[in-house]
C-alpha cells in the first residue's frame, strides 16, 4: 500500500474531486477526465472502469452523473486500494475489484451498461518506466485488441463502451471492436488548432448499426504556443477541465 507522505492530493473539476495519487507512480491527468466526459451514462445505469487506476475516471464521472452503480477493476493492489480510499473521500459510491482484464473476476462477470476504459497502449519494447507500477499501468503486456475484447463482453445490448488511447493506436483500438460492436464515433482531441490529434475517444455501441463518424478535432489550447505558466485551455476545455462538464452532444 502506498504510505501517506508518498502520496499527493490532487484537485480535479477545478476542485469539485481531490484525488491521493502516487507521488512517483502512475497519474491520472487529461486523458481520465476527457475520457469520463465522454461518457453517455445516465442516472442508475451501471458503469465498470477496467482499469481504473486510482479511480480517476470513475470517480469524475460519479461526481458529473449522480445514482451510478460504479465498478472498477484494478490489476494492482495499492492501487485498488488508493481508489477505494478516493471514492470514499469523494462520497462517491465505487465496488473496486481486483484483478486482470484477461481472467475477468466474478463478481464482474456482468453486464453493464457503460464500460469506460483507458488500457495501456505504449509497447513492451524500449526502456520501461521507472516505478514499476507506472510500467505497468502504462506499458502493453495485454495487447489493446485483447483488452478491447474483454472490454466488449462486459457491455450489455445497446451498451456502450468509451474508450481513450494514443491516436497512432486508434487502428489496434478500431480492429478490437469486432463486429457485434457498431455505432462507432470517433472523437480525436489536439492540443491546439491545426495541430495532430494526440488522444482519441471512440464510443461504440453494442448491437449498434449507424455509420461510423469522425468528428471534427476537440481543440485543447488556444493560441500557437503555451503562454509561460498561465492556463489557456479552450473555453470548451475549461469547461471541461474546471467544471466538469460533458462531451455528449459532440457525439449527437
């Protein structure tokens, strides 16, 4: 378990979320909260994170959409514990389960109607991560189809699965999909205007039959470059980012 002074208390939604997270391990930062906005989840549906780190995502969504029915699985038990430490700071109701993607435990063994999840896209190869739990939250020992596969068996008919990973991974993402998931949205985030899309979102639906779609870039940053220490998130991400706002009618 991770002692107190190695921790950090970190603000989210612009306050509305403190968060314990490792000082020297794995952080959440933008990509859990982009990809809990993201997230179409209504009051008393169930949602599971796989993979839910510190409870991050769960947890930003459980603030935004109240009366979920929020599960997490977590492969590591310090931070299985962190999250369930988190979610009780928060008021925020959340089930953390441990375990591994590939040997889903029984007591997630359901169907859910939202299944949220940021898996670890860099690959094995090259020099891992110092702290070894970051190495493993953000290194590919499963790979992305497999762990979309999982994904996928988890969501209940015309549910929904939102994911977000590193563009140049968004191929890997769309082939872990498989054909029983359709509706697909693509939703790529750039940190300023005419720059490359760094992150992707992509939503499917289970049972789905509409058209794929590839929105229009989700701006991060205004202007060319980062002004010293001063904020410049778009006005649309400062909603986002401070005041915990949804992405849903981007994807309607």
């Amino acid at each position: 378990m991770f002692r107190d002074d190695a921790l950090t208390d970190d603000a989210f939604l612009g306050g509305r979320l403190h968060l314990w997270q490792p000082r020297h391990g794995y952080r959440a930062a933008t990509d859990a909260v982009l990809l809990a906005a993201c997230c179409p989840a209504l009051p008393g549906q169930s949602v599971l994170d796989m993979g839910c780190g510190a409870g991050a995502a769960s947890l930003c969504l459980g603030v935004r959409v109240q009366n979920l029915a929020l599960s997490g699985l977590e492969l590591q038990t310090a931070y299985a514990d962190l999250a369930r430490r988190n979610a009780a700071r928060a008021g925020v109701a959340l089930t953390v389960v441990e375990g591994s993607v590939l040997d889903m435990p029984k007591a997630l063994r359901l169907d859910f109607d939202h299944v949220i999840t940021n898996p670890p896209y860099y690959p094995t190869v090259g020099t891992p991560a110092a702290d070894p739990g970051r190495n493993v939250a953000l290194h590919e020992a499963v790979s992305i189809a497999d762990w979309i596969a999982a994904a996928k068996r988890r969501v209940a008919p015309l549910g929904w699965l939102t994911l977000i990973v590193r563009a140049d991974r968004m191929g890997d993402a769309l082939a872990g999909l498989g054909r029983n998931m359709g509706s697909v949205t693509i939703l790529p985030f750039c940190a300023r205007d005419g720059r490359e899309a760094g992150r992707v979102v992509i939503r499917a639906r289970k049972g789905g039959r509409a058209a794929m779609r590839l929105l229009a870039p989700f701006v991060l940053h205004d202007g060319a470059k980062h002004p010293g220490d001063r904020n410049n998130h778009s006005p649309q991400a400062e909603a986002v980012f401070r005041r915990g706002a949804g992405l849903g009618a981007l994807f309607n």
